[in-house]
C-alpha cells in the first residue's frame, strides 16, 4: 500500500476570526513523562509545567481531503506547525471506504514559559481551497513544580503510596515492591486527596535528601478508592517516575507529597524506602577463575514457602516450569559487599558453558532470613527469582560465581544440585 511522506508542515498566518468549521477531532492529548511503561494520562487535564504535551488527531476539509498544513495554538497565541500525514484507518472503518486514510497529524507542545492555571489548545487544518478550519480543541491546567521555598499551606491531605514498580529502561516490568538495579526506573504508585476539595491535588512529588526532586500529575481514575471515600473527583491516582541512576546504589527514603498549582507544598507527606542495587551487568568473558574459598551463603525458597539452605550436597527435584526465589549474601575477596554475583548452572561433566542468571547484587535487607548467617556488610544480599520453564529435563550443578570488584577475576561456591523433570507446574514466588 502506498504511505505518503510525512511532512512537516508550515502554515501561513491565519486569523482566528475568519476560520470556519471541518470535519475532524483532537483525539490525541496526552503530556510526556520521559519513561515508557509507565501509565498514559487518559484524560490529561493537569500537565507539570515544563512537560511536552503530546497532541494528534485528524481532520478533512469540506471538499472531504486531508488539510494541507496543521498548526496547533495555545490560548490563541503561540502556534506551532504539526507532522501531517499519518495514517487513521479507524477513522476510514468509521466514515467508510472513500474516506481518505492519511487525514492524520502529530505534534510536541513545550509548556516552558507558560503560568499555572487554565490553558486550551486549539487545532487549525488549512483546505484545499485556501481557507482555514478548526479542527479540534482541549483544554488543561498547569501546574508548577515542587517548591518548597514557598512554605507549606494548612491544607489537609491524605497521600497513601501502594508499591513501587521496577520498569527497565525499555519499559519493560520487572517486578513490584523489591529492590532495582541501579539504571532501572522505580514508579512510585499511589492516590493522594485534599480533603478541602475531596479532590486530587494539582500535582505530586518526590523527594531525595540529596535535594533530587521528581514531579508528577494526580490524575489517575481510581474507582477502588472511589468506593471507599466519598470524592467529588475519581481522579486522584498518580505515578512519580524516579531515575535510580540519580540516587545510586544504597537505601534512599524519599518524601512523598502534594502540592498546589503554584508548586507550593501542602499537608503531611509519606515517606517511601527506596533500595537500590547494584547495577546488572554481564559476566567478563575473560575473568579467570581463583582458589581462593568464596565468603557467601545461599537458600532456595519455593513458591509454598518450603526453604532450602543450599551447600555442596544438596539435592533439589523440581518440576519444569517451578520459580524459585533465591537469596542470600557474598562478599568479594577484599572483603567488601559483592555487586557482581552470578548464579550458574552448569551440565554435569560437559564441557558447555553454564546457564548465567544475574541476581540483584550490593542489597539491604531489614530482616535478613533465620536460615542464614548475618554477613560481614549490611548491604551484601543479593536476591534473585529463578524460572525452570525454558530449562532441559536434566539434572544441574549449581554455583555461585562473585566476580571481584576490578572485573578480572572470580571465585566459585558450590551449591548443590538441581534436578528438573520435564512433568510441568505452574508456580510462583513472592
């Protein structure tokens, strides 16, 4: 099928007063939070001052084709020229088979400069035969960013954070409310009311003792909480993005609060504990193995909450398909907390290399497992959550690589031996 060149579209000055009306919509309003995998702001009506907004529809002149050029106008006055070209099939199966496909449009706002409060954006299509029309309109609310120079305003708040996501950098989920690698990005989930307005506050944010700050909306529908409390608003949901590279590896406790459209600080704020790991990396190809005994000790727990503490003769039989959670603590031969650990497993009296899985390394852990010996440093754990489903029906030698700090060499521990059988279970492990 044939797919126009995008264009990038410049548009004549037009006046406002002598656009006329076309067929169309402004479908596409959302603003940019930086991360992918982090929820979409459905309805978008409150934007952290400084956020592109993201801004798309379609539109026909009345002769039914495609406008020539798009511009988008906030509050009338700044305009912006938008990428036309895009397909819109859905608009094609909605209007029928002779509607044009490529009726679509795209754009990036900045809201750099604007004040806080009530802001619209208007979309312009000009036609075919040289006169403009409006094609679509959205209205938001800008509000500024934290600042705590203002003071904190009496107003009462009620901020409950629910957990913490661990997205990579692809936006990928990698599990929620456990440590995350240094890299990773940790999405702060809760819902938070002014109980002046039983409404959700104009923003929220984070804060580090580092003096790090990350801003967000409250904006998320939440019918769960909704049910509980009466509310004149359903959206007072949120998600702080926070760039674990920022903060480093160690246990960082933000502040979790609200603020008004002036960024101005209310209420009592929620403190949230981040533990950050060390970052993930592969094994060096050409690190050489050592003598010297590895200081570390490991277990097994099963998804029915069955541990195993690991040595050089345990047995372990498990079905294909079983997950495990492995955990426990190493320290390097310089004697400082190991943040390259490795768990293999290795095919029994072959010569292939074995099967490498990367545990969080360099971690707190508050209540470390009975089972197991405090280690030397408090942030020597490591945790990790092992699947079978992909492994052979075979039995595996287990080990612990921890690679020394400077990446050339390594040491081993023996774990003992897994055993899977190809009969399949479904299971899990918090």
């Amino acid at each position: 099928m044939f797919s126009p060149t995008l264009a990038n579209s410049v548009s004549p000055p037009f006046d406002v007063r002598t656009v006329g009306n076309t067929d169309g919509a402004l479908d596409m309003f959302d603003h940019v939070d930086g991360f992918s995998g982090s929820a979409p702001h459905l309805r978008a009506y409150r934007v952290p001052l400084g956020a592109p907004l993201v801004v798309g529809g379609w539109g026909l002149d009345p002769g039914g084709q495609p406008h020539s050029d798009v511009i988008a106008v906030i509050d009338d006055t700044l305009g912006f020229a938008a990428q036309i070209g895009f397909s819109r099939r859905d608009v094609v199966v909605k209007r029928g088979s002779g509607t044009p496909e490529y009726s679509g449009f795209r754009l990036l706002l900045p809201t750099v400069g604007l004040v806080p409060g009530a802001h619209g954006v208007r979309a312009y299509g000009l036609g075919s035969d040289a006169a403009w029309y409006e094609i679509g309109q959205q209205g938001f609310w800008v509000f500024d960013v934290v600042r705590p120079e203002l003071g904190v305003t009496p107003n009462a708040l009620r901020i409950e954070v629910d957990g913490v996501d661990d997205l990579t950098e692809t936006g990928a989920l990698r599990g929620t409310d456990h440590p995350l690698p240094v890299g990773d990005v940790a999405v702060i989930r809760g819902w938070a009311i002014d109980l002046e307005t039983s409404r959700g506050p104009a923003g929220v944010f984070a804060a580090a003792a580092t003096g790090h700050r990350w801003s967000s909306t409250c904006e998320l529908v939440r019918a769960d909480v909704a049910r509980v409390h009466a509310l004149a608003d359903d959206r007072i949901g949120f998600e702080i993005t926070v760039q674990t590279d920022v903060l480093g590896r160690g246990r960082h406790t933000l502040r979790v609060g609200a603020v008004d459209p002036h960024g101005r600080p209310f209420g009592r704020a929620s403190d949230v504990t981040l533990d950050v790991a060390a970052q993930s990396r592969w094994f060096p190809a050409l690190a050489r193995l050592r003598d010297d005994p590895a200081s570390c000790e490991a277990l097994f727990r099963r998804a029915d909450g069955t541990v195993v503490v690991l040595d050089a003769l345990t047995e372990i039989d498990a079905a294909r398909g079983e997950i495990f959670g492995v955990e426990g603590w190493a320290v390097g031969h310089d004697g400082r907390a190991a943040t390259d650990v490795f768990l293999e497993l290795h095919h029994p009296e072959t010569i292939v290399p074995p099967n490498r899985h990367f545990p969080l390394a360099g971690i707190w852990r508050d209540r470390p497992p009975r089972w197991l010996s405090r280690p030397p440093h408090e942030d020597a754990w490591f945790w990790y959550r092992l699947g079978t489903a992909n492994l052979a029906p075979r039995s595996y030698g287990l080990m612990l690589a921890i690679v020394a700090s400077d990446r050339r060499s390594y040491v081993r521990r023996a774990l003992g031996r897994l055993t899977i059988s190809a009969r399949k279970r479904s299971a899990d492990v918090d």
